[in-house]
C-alpha cells in the first residue's frame, strides 16, 4: 500500500518535470535552435543570446513533431499511470499529503517555459489595458496599444474578451502586483492560479466532508492530481480555475446554510466565466425558503450589474461572447461543418445552423426537464456534470481541451461512480488527443477532426452505455 503510494506519487512528479522538458523539444519544432535561443532572449533579455549557441549542434530528430508528439505522449501516459494507480487507493491518502504533493506538483510545473500556453499574455495585457490605459477590453483590442512594450508577447492581437468582466478586474489587481518585468508578470499570474487549484482541492475536501464524509479523500484526491487539471493551472494557467474557485466557495457556503454568500460568490463565478450560470437554476431550486431564492436572485442580479456597468457601453460589450456561437472548431458541428460543405455546397451555411440550433434547442428542452426533476444536491451535482458533458461533446460549435475542466467538480462533487469515470476518462483522452497536434503541427481539418474523435468517442460510448443521464438510483448497474 505504502510502496504504490509512492510510486504513484514519483510517477506523477516525473511527469510534471517530463512535461516541463516537453516544452523545449515542442519550442525547438516550432522555432528552431536560432528561435529558442531569440526567445530566451526575449524573455530573459540579461543572458546573452551567444550562450545559447550549442542549440545549433542538437541532433535534427529532437526537431521533429514525431519525436515531439511521441514524447508528449509519453508524458501523458506516465501521468496516467500515476494517477490510476493513485485513485485506486485514494483514502489510504492524508488530507496534508494530498494537499502538499498536489502543491509539489504545481511547484515542478511552475517552471514551465512559457509560449506554448499564451493566454496568459493576454491575460496580462488586458489587464495592463484596464489598469494603465483604462482602457474597455471589450471594445478596445490589444492592436490599439501596439506601441506598448508588452505588445510583443500578445498572441491574440485582435481579440476583444469573451470573458466575465470580474476576470478583468482580477487581471488588473494581478497586473499593479507583477510590476515592469515580464518575468515578474508571469510568476504573479502563476501563482494566483496555483493557489486557486489548491484552493479548489481543499474546497473539495471541505464539501465532501459535508456531503459524503466517507469519500472526501478519494474525491480530493481525484480532483487534485488531476492531470488535466494540474497542466491548465499552472503551466496553462487559465481564468477557468478561478470561475471554479468562486463556484466551490459558493457551494460551500451553500452547506454551511449561508444562502446569500452562496449566491454571490456563485455570481462571481460566472461573472469570471459565463458557463457556470448553468447551475444557478438548480442552486435556486435547492433554497427552501421562497423569500431566500427571491433575496438570492436579487443578490445575483444585482452583483452582476455593479460588476458590468464600468464596461457596459450598448449591445457591442457583448458581441464577442455571441460570436463565439459562431465559430466553428475542434467540434461535432465543425465536422458536420466540413462534411455538409461537401454533400451540399451551395446549402452548408443553412445545414450547418440548422443543425446547430437544433442541438441547442434539443440541449435546452434536456436541461429544463432534467432540472425539473432534480430532487436534491446529489441529483443536482450529477444532472450539471452530465449537462455540461453533453456541451462539451456534442452542443458547443467550437472547444479546446481544458473546457473540460468545467464538469470535473460536479462529477467530483458527485462521486457517482459511472459520472466520475466517464469525466475522468474524458479528461485523460482529452490530454491523449493533442498528441495529433503536436505528431502534425497543423490545425487543417482532417487533424482537427481526428483530435476531436480520440477524445470523445470512448467518453460518449461509456456514457450512452452507462446512461449517465439518469439519476444514480435509477441506473441499471454497469
């Protein structure tokens, strides 16, 4: 018992160090010796470019997207592996050693050369927009201030936010605290969202220890080692983790009988990130009291509004968030995209949002009467993680793979065993699947689509086959 537990453990900090060494092979595919050394220079500006000329005398295979993709495969893998062998005994595992592997892991992935993952360098920049120039990042692209030092690491250059403008302020607050230095920008943004994941993993516990006190551990643990999760928090180091932390904190005090803290950090969490608002129907189905839910809605909507008047400036505030429904990527509706543009040419646009609407009608129907139906907590936890499973898969025009971290903690938080494993096998296929990517270098169709059915196919099978869809007490054992 003890053995595996350490095995598990080295074999995820492995991973962590495999997946921090992955970037430089990935860097020197994309840009070349003479690239790395310019962005180490970019970076680092204090270490002369010179040092970095033993780049050149690398054998060619360390270049190629097989050797890159065959070594981030390997990465992930290990990865899995650990953590396999870690659930498997997840209540022989110690709040405290969770807690501090967890944040041994983020600390290996904190050094994570930045680059592959730059939607930090927006975030940085838009907040730099908000807190320097005042500037409205939902009308005003990053383009506009182009003569700005920080311009150059942006890689979104013409991007108005789709994001909740609570983000906003946050990016602000962290960008007064990063300073002059890009470095320093970097680490404060790092740091905020490693603190969010071990946040969100004590959450966990704390929830659990409410709800289901005999699986609190297990689900910490789950929830903590995560994979997926600890490669989009701190190397990846996406806003996602702290919608997640507003919404646990919400649940939470939803537990300790605090309705209107509930409701307004559960507010927050989708002023952060819109797609939690999914859950606040059922939140307000599961307040007894009439007089609460009016009070709570109220709360909500009034949170909302302090938070979004500074950027409300007519329907253009939110034309990014709508444009997203049009856009087309890594998805079942880019393929029926793609495929209808064969079958009907002069027809696909019309195919194409006939279908979509379709998906979108159908998900609402679904959702409404699933909601209807939800009778508790529990059923509230496993309706939400299946409903934002059948976004992920099937409903959303275009996604990238750490949207899946959205339904983890509903299926955490669940702990129904056929939910938890079907989001879990999906966050793992989801990591498997960008091994096309980097084997390719390419985002043309053919890869796009191979990348979306290694992700969903096993996923959606186990979960038509386990109906996912139906309350835990009514499913027939798998």
């Amino acid at each position: 018992m003890v053995r595996r537990k350490i095995l598990a453990t080295a074999l995820m900090e492995f991973a962590c160090f495999g997946y921090v060494i992955f970037q430089v092979f990935f860097a020197l595919s994309r840009k070349g010796a003479k690239g790395v050394a310019g962005l180490i220079t970019k970076y680092l500006p204090m270490l002369p470019a010179e040092k970095f000329s033993f780049l050149t005398s690398l054998p060619g295979w360390l270049f190629s997207g097989w050797w890159v993709g065959s070594f981030y495969a390997a990465v992930i893998i290990v990865f899995v592996v650990g953590y396999l062998l870690a659930i498997r005994d997840g209540e022989n595992f110690s709040v405290r050693y969770i807690l501090g592997s967890t944040a041994i892991f983020c600390f290996s992935l904190f050094f994570f050369p930045p680059g592959k993952h730059h939607d930090i360098f927006l975030y940085i920049f838009q907040g730099r927009m908000v807190a320097h120039y005042g500037a409205n990042p939902y009308l005003v692209p990053p383009s506009r201030f182009a003569a700005d030092s920080f311009y150059r690491y942006v890689g979104w250059k013409d991007f108005t936010s789709a994001y909740g403008p609570l983000w906003h302020w946050l990016e602000a607050g962290l960008f007064y605290l990063g300073g002059k230095s890009i470095i320093t920008q970097i680490g404060v943004f790092r740091i905020f969202i490693l603190v969010m994941h071990l946040a969100n993993t004590w959450l966990i516990f704390r929830i659990l220890k409410l709800t289901l006190p005999e699986k609190a551990r297990r689900g910490m643990l789950v929830y903590g080692w995560n994979p997926l999760l600890l490669i989009y928090s701190v190397p990846g180091s996406t806003n996602d983790m702290a919608m997640i932390f507003f919404l646990l904190l919400g649940l939470w005090f939803f537990h300790r009988k605090k309705c209107l803290a509930s409701s307004f950090f559960l507010a927050c969490s989708a002023l952060t990130k819109i797609f939690t608002v999914l859950y606040f129907p059922f939140h307000l189905k599961l307040i007894e009291e009439r007089r609460d839910r009016v009070v709570s809605l109220f709360l909500a909507v009034l949170v909302a509004v302090i938070i979004w008047l500074p950027f409300y400036a007519g329907w253009q505030t939110f034309a990014r968030m709508f444009w997203i429904g049009g856009h087309f990527h890594h998805s079942l509706l880019f393929a029926w995209q793609k495929l209808s543009s064969v079958l009907f040419p002069g027809f696909s646009w019309f195919a194409t949002r006939a279908v979509q609407v379709v998906f979108s009608l159908g998900f609402l129907v679904l959702a409404s009467r699933l909601w209807q139906q939800a009778k508790n907590w529990q059923n509230s936890m496993e309706t939400i993680a299946f409903l934002l499973f059948l976004l992920l898969t099937v409903v959303l025009p275009g996604k990238t793979t750490w949207y899946i971290s959205w339904l983890l903690p509903f299926a955490v938080l669940s702990m129904e065993e056929r939910i938890l494993k079907v989001a879990l096998i999906f966050s793992l296929s989801g990591l498997l699947a960008q091994t096309i990517y980097y084997l390719f270098h390419s985002y043309e169709t053919v890869y796009q689509i191979t990348t979306l059915m290694v992700e969903i196919t096993l996923p959606l099978v186990l979960a038509i086959r386990w109906k996912i869809w139906k309350s835990g007490e009514k499913r027939a054992c798998c």
